[in-house]
C-alpha cells in the first residue's frame, strides 16, 4: 500500500516536536505477519520521527518551548528517526506491537508552510507461521490421499 499525505503543516518552533493528532494504527497480528513502513518528505529542514506511548506521554508534560531541549531532535527517545538528510529514501521501520507516534520537526526555523510526506506499508507473513502452514498443508495431503485396499483371509 503506497499513499501521501499532501500539505501536512509545517512544525510550528524550532527543533521541537510535532506529533499526529492520532497514534498510528496499530500492528494488527504480530506472531502471524512482518509490517514494514517506509516515509519519505520533501523538505530538506525537516526530520520525523516514531515513538513508543511512553515517550510520547512524556513529551505531552514537557514544556512547549524547545528552548528547554526537551523533545527536540536530539532529546527525542524515539524508536525509529530520521534526519533531513534521509528524505529522498526515507526511514523504514519494522512495525512493532503496541502504541506508536509519529511525529516531526524542523532543523532551524522552518522555511515553508507545508510539507508533503509519502508513505510505503509492505505486509508479509512471518516465517513461523508459514513454516506451520507448510507442514499442516503436507500432512493433509499425506492424510487425504487414496489408500489401496489389501483383501484379508477370511
């Protein structure tokens, strides 16, 4: 699944984070299925960032200012992050359990009013769970297969 989330505002301070109205979706089926996001932006001022609900818990407490330094870009607990510099290929993060954030700032003053963030969701069943699939999927087809009859004396 691909999409893009076109003229998301820019961070309105300096360095400190910004984070979505809403947690991301959360891993639907770990044991049964791999999620790999990837996220890519336009904008060569700006980082993102996903955090645990914990670290996001703690950043709703923290005062607004990033004059503080806390939940900047170099404060930030976050699980995985990205810097301007990786925009054109983006950040991957291998979906995890539980509740995350995303989230985003700028490096310095920000120098537009948007920014535009493209996204790449790839789902793949887990190695354990084919392997079992496999070898249920073997043993019904030994099971199910014609027998020949052998006559007994009478």
């Amino acid at each position: 699944m691909d999409g893009e989330f076109a003229d998301v505002p820019a961070p309105p301070s300096d360095d400190r984070v910004v984070f979505a109205s809403d947690p991301l979706p959360e891993h639907p089926a770990p044991a049964l299925f791999d999620v790999e996001a990837t996220v890519m932006w336009d904008r060569d001022d700006v980082w993102v960032a996903v955090v645990d609900q914990g670290e996001w818990e703690r950043c709703q407490d923290a005062p607004a200012s990033s004059f503080f330094g806390i939940c900047t870009s170099n404060d930030l607990n976050a699980v995985i992050m990205g810097a301007p510099e990786n925009r054109i290929e983006g950040i991957t993060w291998e979906v995890a359990d539980g509740v995350h954030w995303a989230g985003y700032g700028s490096i310095g003053t920000p120098s537009g009013a948007t920014l535009n963030l493209g996204y790449s969701v790839h789902v793949q069943l887990d190695g354990a769970p084919s392997a079992l699939l496999l070898l249920v999927g073997a043993g019904l087809l030994v099971y199910g297969r014609p027998r020949s009859r052998h006559s007994t004396p009478s």
